[in-house]
C-alpha cells in the first residue's frame, strides 16, 4: 500500500475515534439537573457525520517539453451535532416527556419547500403557458 494512502487512513481512523467520543450515550441523554422536587434530564438528538478522500496522479510529458509530475492527496473531516429535543421530567407528580419547540433554520425551511418547488416545475414544463 502506498505509504500516503496509509496515512489517509491513519487519519480517517483518528477523526472517527474523536467522533465515537462526542457522539456518546451521555450526548443523548444528559446529567441530570434538579429543579425543585423535580430532576430533569435533557434529551438531544446527535447527528455525526465524516468523510475522507485522496488521489494519486501523474503529469505526462507532452510535446512542450514539459517535466513529468506525480502527486498525492488527502484529506478527511467529520463533525458532530446534538439538537435539544425534549426533557425527561421525574417529579412527585409522575414522569413525563417534554417536547421542546423546535426552531428552524433557512436551510431547513428551504429544503422543506423543495418538494413543492420541484411539482409547480414539473406542472410548468407539462403544461406551458
């Protein structure tokens, strides 16, 4: 194996291993904080995401003269997210689940519009004006 492409995969390896540590149970689940008689949890849903790429190449010569090249690349890149979503309510009077409200972000809200965007130009190039 080409030494560059191990070191790719020496890197993908370390930026899932970081990842595997943000995205544990208590990322899920939260500490629990009391208020009051009651003890609260939050609830949080986590997305986790990575990626990874690299190449090898070669320049050939061509008839200018030009020198022969070789190169390789790499990268990788990951990230993680929790999003809030509810409350784990333990209280005297019970447990209960609390939705908290969610707020929505442009991109969302635009990709949330895209599915009814793509029918009117379905219906427009069907039946033009």
């Amino acid at each position: 194996m080409n030494p560059q492409m191990a070191n790719i995969q020496e890197i993908l390896q370390a930026v899932s291993e970081e990842l595997r540590g943000v995205a544990n149970g208590d990322a899920v689940l939260g500490s629990p904080v009391q208020l009051g008689p009651a003890t609260v949890y939050p609830i949080s849903m986590v997305s986790v995401g990575m990626g990874g790429g690299g190449g090898e190449g070669e320049h050939e010569k061509n008839g200018g003269g030009a020198k022969g090249e070789s190169g390789v690349g790499g990268g990788a890149g990951g990230g993680a997210r929790a999003r809030p979503m509810a409350v784990l309510v333990f209280s005297p009077e019970g447990v209960k689940v609390l939705p908290l409200p969610q707020c929505r972000g442009p991109l969302e809200r635009i990709l949330d519009r895209v599915p009814g965007l793509l029918d009117r130009l379905k219906d427009r190039e069907e039946n033009p004006a």
